[in-house]
C-alpha cells in the first residue's frame, strides 16, 4: 500500500508540475471550441463553448458570466457547454428546409418521408434528431434501410440521431417507420465551418496559440442553425399531403 500509494502520489506531481508548465504558442497552440448555435424557429443564437475551462478568447464571446448546462440542440457530444447569448442572426442565416409527408402503413405503423435541403452550398453536414427514439422502427437514408434498434443511442434522451455529411445543394430524403402513438419531434441541424461576419463583428480573432478542438474531441467550430417540427400522430388518420 505504501508503494503503490507513493507511486499515485508522484504520479499526481508530475501531472501538475506539466499542466503548469504547459505553455501554447503558434507551434504548440491550444484546442478551443467556439460554437454559434442558432434557432431558427425563435430567431435567437447563443454563443456555445465544450472546453472544460474557458481562455481569454472564448470569453471575449461568452462575457463574464456564462451558464454551464446541458443543451438539447447539440446530441453529439456529451455536454454541459459553457454558453451565453449571442448576436441575433441576420435573415441569410436560414437554415436547412424540411418537407415532410406522413402516411398511415401496416398494422397501424406510420411512415414519414422527410426532404431535407440545406440552406448553403458548404454545409459540412446535416444532423436529424428524433425523439423519442422508441418511437423509430427503421430508418432509410441515402438507399441503406436500418432497424431502429442498431439506430437508438445508449442515451434515451439523445433519442436516434442521423448525420449527413455533405449534402447536395439538392438535400437528401430519410425515411422512417414510426410507431402507431406518440408524436415524435423532429430536431434537424446544418453545420458551416464558418460564423457570418456581421455577428463577430468587434470581437477578437482567434489567437495564433489556439486551434479548433480536434474531430470528435467537442463541439465542431462554425455555426449551427436547427429548426424544429412535429410529427403529429392525427395526421395518420387523413390523406397524405404535406407538413410544414
């Protein structure tokens, strides 16, 4: 016990001693995350930040008193996000257009036919939240059919989540098989590696001693712009036609 207890011990030092050491310049820089998420639907955007400890940059974004909480609009990475309010978006920050079809199927199945149409030539990619998952019996996108048990993350409340990487100026169409009750909601997401000038306007540039976090390590850097919708189930029950 002593030696393995001595040994966690100078293991911890060393720990310290080289995250103080730690210095970041333009050869070595820093990963930090800065995200503008927009909600079309309200027109409001927050400034958004996944790094465990804000620097001096993000918080010339964020201000002086940040929130730190979890965020429904961004299931990828597991959260609670440093965010803040952010400049309210001009009208050329739209969105991706959802067109959606819902029928009634078999032995009181649903079926939804989703188009989706990204609002920018140079989104990265597109996600589409459901929720609740159960709700999901199988999926298509771009010609692959999916059970909706290999779709439902180990987080329910993160429901079935698709990404697109991508897409044509023309948008892709998602298939899906829905249960006979409930109403599931919607959540689709366009993501740029790009924030519009207007809203960065006066605040500083990003500093040669820092990066984007890397791939999969946070919150992507750009914007994200969601919209939400409703799949009612009384829709079902009619002909089938469009939903807005």
């Amino acid at each position: 016990p002593w030696v393995s207890g001595g040994a966690a011990l100078l293991g911890l030092g060393l720990l310290v001693s080289l995250a103080v050491g730690q210095r970041f310049d333009a050869r070595n820089p820093r990963p930090t995350g800065l995200l503008y998420l927009v909600d079309a639907d309200a027109r409001t955007a927050r400034w958004v930040s996944s790094d465990p400890v804000l620097n001096d940059w993000t918080r010339a974004y964020l201000g002086g008193d940040p929130k730190r909480e979890a965020m429904d609009a961004l299931p990828e990475v597991k959260g609670p996000f440093w965010n803040a309010p952010a400049p309210t978006p001009g009208e050329d920050v739209r969105g991706p257009a959802v067109e959606s079809r819902l029928e009634a199927g078999e032995g009181g199945r649903r079926k939804v036919s989703l188009h989706i149409t990204p609002s920018r030539p140079d989104a990265a990619f597109v996600d589409v939240q459901v929720l609740p998952g159960d709700a999901v019996l199988s999926a298509r996108l771009a010609g692959q059919q999916t059970p909706g048990d290999t779709l439902r993350t180990r987080n329910a409340a993160q429901g079935v989540l698709f990404r697109y990487w991508v897409p044509s100026t023309d948008g892709f169409d998602l298939e899906l098989e829905l249960t006979a009750s409930g109403s599931p909601t919607v959540r689709v997401g366009e993501h740029t590696y790009a924030v519009p000038a207007s809203v960065t306007q006066g605040l500083p540039a990003r500093p040669e001693d820092s990066m984007p976090v890397p791939f999969g390590e946070g919150l992507d850097e750009g914007t994200r712009v969601t919209r939400t919708l409703r799949l009612d189930a009384s829709a079902a029950e009619g002909s089938p036609g469009p939903m807005p």
